[in-house]
C-alpha cells in the first residue's frame, strides 16, 4: 500500500515537473520577437528509484537553464559601438559634402571664376565704367559665398552639438533604467533569473551600445555594473552617475559624473562619431576655407596695390575687408571702393591694362600652398569627399562585422519555433504518460483500500 501512495506521489511530481516544461516552452514562443531575450530550457532530474526502501523514483524540476551566451553578447555590444560610430561619422559627412556645391557657378569656385571672368573682361576694357562695376560686384557676391559656406559649417557645428546633447541624454536615461532593474534584481531573487527581466537589461544593454562603448560587469547579486571606455563608472547596484558634456577652448568634452573628462577613454558609438566630427573634421573644413579666404585676399589686395586707378592716383584702401581673429572666411566682404578707384593700370601707364593682366594671371597662379586658388578649393572639397568614402567603407565593414556577430548570437540562444514545437509535443506525450500512469495507481488504489474494507 505505502508503495502505491508512493508511486501516486512520485507521478503528480512528474505530472509538475512537465507542465512547468510545458509553461517555459510556451513562454520561448511567446516571447520569440522580444528584444533580448533567450531561450530557456527547464532542467529535469530524475528522483532515486529504490523499490526496496519504498523509493519509487520520478522526475522534478531542478529550474531553467538559460541560453544566453555572454561571449556573444559582449561581442554584439563591442560590434554595435563601433558600427554605430561610423553610421554616425558618414550621416554627418554626408551633410557636409551637401555644403561643397558640385554644380558648375555655385557655390565658392563659382563665385571665383565669376570674379576671374570680371577681370579677364577688364583687361580688354580696363577703362569701362560698367566693366569695372561688375568686377565690384562679383568681389561682393564672392566674400557673400565665403560667408555663407563658412556659416553653414559652423550651423552644421551647432547641430552636431545639439545631437550630441541628445544622445548624452540618452545614455542617462538608458542608465535610469538598468540601474531600476538592478534594484529590482537585487531585491527580489527570483526577479534575477527572470527571463523577462534578464530580457530588458540585454536590451537596455545593447541600446548603451549603439552610443558608447563599454564594459558590463555581472555581480553576484544579480546587478550588473557599467563602466563607458571600461573605466568611468556609469551604473552600479541602483546608483546611477550621469555623464554631461561641455564646450572648452571651442572644443566639446565628454565628462563623468564628477565633472573629469572621459572623451579620450571612449573608442566606440554615436558619442564619439559626433565628437570627432565636432572637435576635428568642421576645424579642419573650416581651417581650409578661411586660409583660402585669407589668401585670396590678400593677394588680391596686394595686386591692385602696385597698380594706379583710372585717374593716375595710388590706391588708398584695399578691395576686401576681413578679420583674421574670427576668421577670413566669416568676415571678408569688400570696402566701399568707387569703380573708378580700381587700380587696373601700371604706375607707368595710366589709363593701361598692365595691372590687371597680372591680376587676371592669378587665376591660375600658385598663390596658396603651390596650388592656385580654384586647385586648393577642390583639395579641401575632394577631402571631405574622401573623409566620407573611407568612412562609408568602414560603416560597411563594421556593419558585415555586426550581422555576424548578431548572427552568431541567434545560432546559440534565438528562440526556434519548430523546436519549441517539438519540445512541446515531448513534454505534453510525457505528461499524458504520466497522467495515465497516475490514473492507473489511483485506480489500483482505490480498488485495494475497497479490498481492505470488505
């Protein structure tokens, strides 16, 4: 009789055993398409079988086994910083190739030649009025472009702060809520191994990585510590240490939560692909276009100086204006010089085009690092352009690199719905064993106590 209710006991054990296999099951495919989850498997163990001793064996539930791989995981993170830097650096390049006009008479270059083809008109007609206004006038329109062009560098700067601002936001807020759930973790055990919990933390994790790079560190306690560029502390246990960042000697800094600066120590994510474009690439655009700026006019200027005007006289003021101090580039346009003020004659020829032939040589002359003007301007164009390529290279490369990892990832802890089926047609075969077994023991119970009582 004792080993009857035994076997009783032991088969509604195993009837537990495999529904919560069947529950878990259930959850893998419900949860299939949930942001960082992985499977989980229930753990089955088989109870002693000892018929002697009145050990009538069994199966039980020794908890979930969960798929997550952390070497995977860590190199998915690793993968999406350095993609997401370089899907940042080629956006933003991308935006300041917009800003160097490719269409013949735009931009810079156009405004240059127009100027230049002024010029060449005044070396047929250096005496004409309205020639002379035109050259005037196409001086205008070219320190109007160099304005322009530089101003529009500098507002895709402001821009580039502004979402650099946004994404630090971001990294807080995403730190919030990982350190939310570590306090949720750390009080409550179960909530520790909770595939739904386990869940949003990959996720949240994996969200971090697309802005910066970092290393995640799993306590014993269930909480997970995250340090940006392995060294600034960001979260540990419920305690979350904002970053912020700042403007210094016009160059953005990244700083912890103490106010020191960590830019140097990050390598990866949007955060660096939007430093890098602020604090080196607009410089060096904007460099390129205030030294042309310079040079064009000072040579320019330098030019008409050793010439007369129209009435023998020495020039007294120069044709353009500019402030080396807050750049050539954002400051050059022209003075009020008369039209017939243009000193287009050599100082022995009044009334000659001798001056103005040699200005209209410049043209093509190398005034600006062995280059002529419309030389450098293409360079400086050319090395955006070239900034963009590689880094649209690159962004290819690392994004090849991250569909392999993530892949790698899926093949180790992705839910499969054929096999979730197949374990579900296991689990439910081997309870409606049980069951069936459970069934018979009840009814040879029942019929040895109506035995007994007879």
């Amino acid at each position: 009789m004792e080993s009857l209710f035994g076997s009783l006991i032991g088969a509604s054990g195993a009837l537990r055993a495999f529904e919560k296999g069947i529950s878990n099951t259930q959850n893998n495919v419900v949860n299939a398409n949930t942001p960082g989850f992985a499977k989980q498997r229930m753990i089955f163990e088989a109870e002693r079988f000892e018929p002697e001793r009145n050990i009538n064996g069994g199966v039980k539930s020794k908890g979930l086994y969960s798929y997550r791989d952390a070497f995977s995981e860590k190199n998915v993170q690793r993968r999406t910083s350095q993609a997401a830097l370089e899907r940042q650096r080629t956006s933003s390049l991308s935006s300041l190739e917009a800003l160097y006009p490719v269409a013949e008479g735009a931009g810079v270059p156009g405004a240059i030649n127009k100027f230049f083809s002024a010029i060449s008109q005044l070396t047929v007609s250096p005496n004409d009025t309205s020639s002379r206004q035109v050259a005037l006038d196409r001086a205008k329109d070219l320190g109007l472009n160099f304005r322009r062009s530089a101003n529009l560098l500098l507002e895709e700067r402001g821009n580039t702060q502004v979402t650099l601002r946004s994404s630090i936001e971001r990294v807080n807020e995403i730190a919030g809520r990982i350190s939310d759930l570590n306090a949720n973790r750390r009080g409550d055990s179960q909530s520790a191994s909770d595939p739904g919990s386990d869940a949003k933390l990959h996720a949240a994790l994996e969200e971090l990585a697309e802005l910066v790079d970092f290393d995640a560190i799993q306590a014993s306690d269930g909480s997970t510590s995250i340090y940006l560029g392995g060294q600034a502390l960001l979260v540990i246990g419920n305690r979350q240490y904002p970053i912020s960042s700042d403007v210094v000697n016009n160059r953005v800094r990244i700083l912890d939560s103490d106010g020191t600066e960590i830019t140097g120590e990050l390598e990866g994510g949007k955060l660096i692909g939007l430093t890098d474009i602020y604090n080196n690439k607009i410089p060096s655009y904007l460099e390129d276009l205030n030294n042309l700026a310079e040079s064009f006019a000072q040579t320019i200027n330098t030019a008409l100086s050793q010439g007369i005007d129209k009435d023998g006289n020495v020039p007294l003021q120069n044709l353009f204006t500019y402030d080396a101090s807050l750049g050539a580039a954002f400051t050059i346009d022209t003075t009020d010089l008369a039209p017939e003020q243009l000193a287009l004659s050599d100082v022995s020829q009044l009334g000659g085009n001798g001056n103005v032939i040699r200005i209209n040589d410049l043209a093509k002359a190398p005034v600006i690092a062995n280059q002529s003007f419309q030389q450098f301007y293409g360079i400086s164009a050319g090395r955006v352009g070239r900034d963009l390529g590689g880094s649209r290279a690159s962004a290819g490369i690392q994004e090849d690199l991250l569909s392999q990892a993530k892949e790698l990832r899926s093949s180790l802890q992705d839910v499969s719905l054929d096999e979730e089926a197949a374990q579900i047609i296991q689990y439910q075969r081997a309870y409606q064993a049980t069951a069936q077994l459970f069934k018979t023991i009840n009814e040879m119970t029942d019929t040895v106590i109506n035995v007994l009582l007879r």
